[in-house]
C-alpha cells in the first residue's frame, strides 16, 4: 500500500512539472486544404509571374523588427523567430523560390538555406474571405499552399532542418502585386496570413519536432492560448514568458551582423 502510494505521488509531480500545451499540431506537416475553386496551371504561372509572391514571405529592411516572423517550437510554445533575408524565384521552375536567412531560438542565432514552392493557387470562398475588415467582397482573395525545406547552415545553435507546408492568403493590388491578408475564415492559414507549419530534425533519424510560425504576432493570437493575461494591466502569461515569450515588446533586430570595434 505505502508503495502503491509514493508511485501515486511521483505520477502527479511529473504530471505537474509538464506545462500546458499551446494549440499546436504535434508533428504535423499539413495544414487543411484550402476550400475554393482551384486555377489551372495556366493561369497559376500567370499570376506567380506577375504578384511577386516571395515579397510576402521576405524581411523588408525599413519595417525592421515588426516584420519578423514569430512562431512556436516544441510542444511548450518555445519561442522562435525567422527572417527571410533573401527570396528569389526560381526562373527555371515556376513557384519555386530559393531562401536564405536566419532564425532564432534559446537565444542562439542560425542562419538557414533552403526552398519554398508554391504547388497550388485556389480563389476562396466569399464567405471566407470577407472575414478581414479591411477588404471588401468585390476583391478576390487567393489561397496559395505548398510545402518548404530549410536547412541551417551553421551547427550553432539548432542546426538540423525544417520541413512542412506553406499556406498563404492574399489579394492582387492595383499594380498586380501580392499583397498580404491579415484575417480571413481559411482553415488552411488558421485564420488568415501566411503559415509554416511543419517540424525539425536534428539529422535525417533525429525525432520530429513540431514546429509552426506566422506573419508578425498573429501566432501568440491565432494559436497560442491565453498569451495575455490581465485588463488594464495585460502582460505575458508567465508560462510563455519563460519560454522565450518575455521579450515581446522589445524592438530588436537580432538578425543584423553586429560591428566589431576597430582600435
């Protein structure tokens, strides 16, 4: 009996010890399908050339800090955070883009190469894209998915690969370029946006770790649950203020080269 009892008590210790777990999806790499009439390949290839997709995707040097991407690692919410540095279409195959950039995680910075390939253009549903105020339902909005590979260059910090699929909603603005739909009722980018969603493996037999991120914030909104807490007051949930989330309103840009003082 007093045996039956300790085995009892170390149970809910080690129950107790694990924190909550954010709304992730364990180690899987695909998003729902998009709804929505699928283009043809044709018209596909057309829009791919003329929108400049990557733009999306791609760090713009003058939004510094607000443009990082924000994400989630493991199954605690650890804090991790990319910049694409570098996004150029492939010529040769189209929506196909080669990346280069770095991401951040427990503090250490890595820089990654890698592709992103864009398979599918589907136009959504009204009733799913009038669900950002900003747009009316007289514009189209398109749902691009596909899948991305990244590999860090560097055995600082991760190291290892990213691996899952892509989706995007998005709207054609006057001069014909992509720009980027914050909310709508998608599925596929869980509410609108863009979304990685896949995992990490630290060598080709390396156990999966889920992994997912978003543009900006919309990560510690759209999947993260209760991120802030208090009214007046808000502040950080202590439980992801201690896996990396405690830096939030700090403008850092930790991706730039640091100089180096010349005596």
């Amino acid at each position: 009996m007093r045996y039956f009892l300790l085995l009892a008590a170390s149970v809910l210790l080690l129950g107790a010890a694990r924190p909550a777990t954010p709304q992730l999806t364990p180690n899987s790499a695909t998003p729902p399908a998009a709804p929505g009439a699928v283009l043809s390949n044709a018209a596909r290839t057309a829009l791919l050339a003329r929108a400049g997709l990557g733009r999306l995707w791609q760090h713009q040097p003058q939004a510094g800090a607000e443009d990082v991407l924000n994400g989630c690692f493991g199954y605690d919410g650890r804090r991790i955070e990319f910049v694409f540095l570098s996004v150029q279409a492939d010529a040769k195959n189209s929506g196909r883009y080669r990346v280069a950039g770095k991401f951040r995680c427990y503090g250490d910075v890595t820089p990654f190469r890698g592709s992103v390939e864009v398979q599918q253009l589907q136009r959504l549903p009204a009733e799913l894209a009038a669900n950002d105020p900003g747009n009316g339902r007289a514009t189209s909005i398109y749902c691009a998915t596909g899948a991305f590979s990244l590999q860090a260059t560097s055995s600082h910090g991760l190291g290892g690969r990213f691996d899952g699929k892509l989706a995007v909603d998005f709207q054609l603005a006057a001069n014909g370029r992509a720009k980027l739909v914050d909310y709508t009722a998608n599925p596929a980018t869980r509410n609108g946006g863009l979304l990685f969603d896949g995992s990490w493996r630290d060598g080709a037999d390396g156990e999966p770790v889920a992994v997912v991120w978003k543009q900006g914030m919309a990560v510690a909104h759209q999947i993260l649950t209760r991120f802030e807490v208090g009214d007046r007051d808000a502040h950080i949930n202590p439980r992801y203020a201690r896996v990396g989330w405690n830096s939030y309103w700090q403008n850092e840009e930790w991706w730039t080269e640091k100089a180096v003082a010349q005596r």
